[in-house]
C-alpha cells in the first residue's frame, strides 16, 4: 500500500477592528456612517433602508465639519495594518500554514468580504476583535458575521476570540507601556499625586423603556476590566497615581448610557483640586476618533494645570509576541475540533458501509 502525505492545513487569521476612513471626506464617510447604521443597530431594531441613509448621512456631514475645522485625520485603519503585520511575522514559522489580514466592519475591506474568501482557500479562520472587552455591538459583529457567511458549518470552520481583557499577560503589558510612557513632570518631587483615567467605550446600562436591554452589552465585564487595571496599578511599584477613574465614551441615543463618563471623572479630579491628570485609553488596543480626539479634547479643556495623554498599545511588539501566542493556542483548539469531526464522519461511513 502506498502511503500518502497527510496535506497540511491551512488558516486565515484575521484581525478585524471597527475601522474609520483616513481621509475625511464625503464620499468616504457616507457609505461607512451607512453601514454603522445598518450593523449596529442590527444588534437591536430593523430599520428602513431611507432611515439608515438618512441616519448615516447626518452622521457623515457631522464628522466631515468637525473633523474638517479640527484638521483631525483617524489613524485607527494605518495602526490595525502595522499590528496586523506584527502579528504575521510573529506567526512566521514552518510549523505554520496561515494567512493574516486585516479586515474591518465599516471600511473595505469588510470583514464578511475576507471571511467569504477565506471559505474556499483555507481550511478554517480565527477571528481576533481588535476591542478587549466584547459585545454585541463589538466582537458580536464580527460573530454575527461569521454565522452569516459559514451558517451551519460554523463550528467547525471558525473561532473568534474573545475575553482577551481577562488575561494577566495583558495588564503586565498595559501597566509597562502606562508607566513607561508616563512624563516625569506630571508628579515633581514633593507635588500631590497626580490622577489617572483609564478610557473604555460606554455601553447601554437602561433602554429607551427603561429595562435592561435584552443583547449582551458587556456592562459587567467592562467594570471588571477597569477594577482589575486599577487594583494593579495601585498596587505596582512603580505607581505614582493618587486616584484612579473610569472614564467612559458614551453615545446619546439607545438609552441610558454608563454614568462613570470621562467628563465625569475629569469633572471630579478638579473639583479635588488635582494638578496633574493623566489619560490612558485601556478599552482600546489602537488609536482613534474616540480616543485620540474626543477623550484628548475633553482633557486639554479641562484646564487641569499638567496633563498627558498616553496613546493606546498601538505598535507595541509586546502586543503582537502576546496576541500571536493566543492564536496557536486557537489554531490547536480547531484543529483538534476538524480532527474529531472528520473522525466522527469516517466511523459514519464506515458504518453505513459494514455488512
């Protein structure tokens, strides 16, 4: 009998985030703000194709004038690439038959497009969101995604990854790049400690009927994030921080948002008498709109007397060396998945075919 090579397989590995165009302008901003419409709201009510056009239009014509006047061009889609590439040579190795890419859930490329090429070349994807802190409206796109594209065969084809806030590997790596980065001059010898808020997008606590809303929002496990990250950076050696907040990026429509809002804890240190107030955007792995802009805005107007903001992990080769590890491990996990269920369907056979 001539025995036969067993054909290696092969994945996809993408790492997909919400994307934002980088150069603000009409044409690029309208069919994006349309498709936040449409994928996010997805998540809670059915709308009209003239509401959803509507609704991202608005929204476009916003961003484009304020933007515009404040000459602010998102770097969110150029860091994802530069991670995504980090993540690749990380994964380079001869024991490993994969492709990574970037994909994105407002920007081409879309992440359904990269999924449903992926399905005839590659035996199987891992999906890594680009958010620590998951939902539905964050890794439960990109979840939702799958299933449209693969359907039944789900399971056996792809893996998303989730929970990556509970890992201690990425406070060592957070607490590093936060006192790493942090200006020697926000604490003089003998000045009052300074204060810190840590950053995350808010999420929906209350509906517009008053009621818990009925998709996972993520509301308890971004609280847990934050007393975890405060906890360890109190307790480091290395700490000079005084206080630490949570700062939340919140939305106007859905409900009622989380009340722990940057302008909140902002509002507050002054009202302590703080002097020096640093900004790290933990909820988020790259820099954006939300974080680089609007959680920096409301910093500089605060008129606290010494202020820094500290930019997210963005290309950090501690990120990509953590991320890469992660994902073997998801590798192995569906390979041994497709092993099981390619045994399970030659018992069957054999079965069927037995006298």
């Amino acid at each position: 009998m001539v025995a036969f090579p067993v054909k290696r397989r092969r994945y996809g590995v993408v790492l997909v985030t919400y994307g934002e165009v980088d150069r603000p302008v009409l044409r690029n901003l309208m069919p994006s703000s349309r498709k936040i419409v449409q994928v996010v709201t997805r998540q809670i009510v059915t709308l009209p194709k003239a509401m959803i056009y509507a609704l991202g239009d608005y929204r476009s014509v916003k961003h484009y004038i304020d933007w515009k006047l404040n000459r602010y061009c998102s770097r969110l889609v150029s860091i994802n690439r530069a991670q995504t590439e980090g993540v690749r040579r990380e994964l380079s190795s001869p024991d490993l038959r994969v492709e990574v890419t970037d994909a994105y859930y407002f920007v081409p490329p879309y992440l359904e497009a990269v999924l449903e090429n992926f399905r005839s070349t590659h035996d199987g994807v891992i999906v890594v969101p680009m958010i620590p802190v998951e939902s539905a409206f964050s890794c439960g796109v990109a979840c939702q995604m799958a299933i449209d594209v693969h359907g039944e065969s789900l399971a056996g084809r792809v893996r998303v990854m989730h929970g990556l806030w509970n890992h201690e590997a990425l406070y060592r790596i957070y607490l590093d790049h936060l006192f790493g980065s942090l200006n020697p001059e926000m604490h003089p010898f003998g000045a009052p400690k300074p204060g810190l808020v840590l950053v995350i997008h808010g999420t929906i606590v209350r509906g517009r009927n008053g009621k818990t809303p009925a998709v996972f929002t993520g509301l308890e496990e971004t609280y847990r994030f934050f007393e975890a990250m405060r906890d360890r950076i109190m307790k480091d050696p290395r700490n000079v921080f005084g206080e630490v907040k949570l700062g939340c990026l919140n939305h106007k429509a859905g409900g009622e948002w989380t009340p722990d809002t940057v302008e909140k804890a902002l509002g507050e240190f002054r009202a302590d008498g703080c002097e020096a107030v640093a900004m790290f955007p933990f909820g988020y792995f790259a820099d954006n709109s939300e974080t680089d802009y609007e959680s920096r805005r409301q910093l500089d107007a605060s008129e606290i007397a010494r202020r820094q903001y500290i930019p997210c992990i963005n290309d950090s080769p501690e990120l990509y060396r953590w991320l890469a590890g992660l994902i073997r491990q998801e590798i192995a996990l569906l390979e041994r998945q497709q092993d099981f269920f390619c045994g399970a369907g030659n018992a069957e056979r054999n079965n069927r075919s037995a006298p």
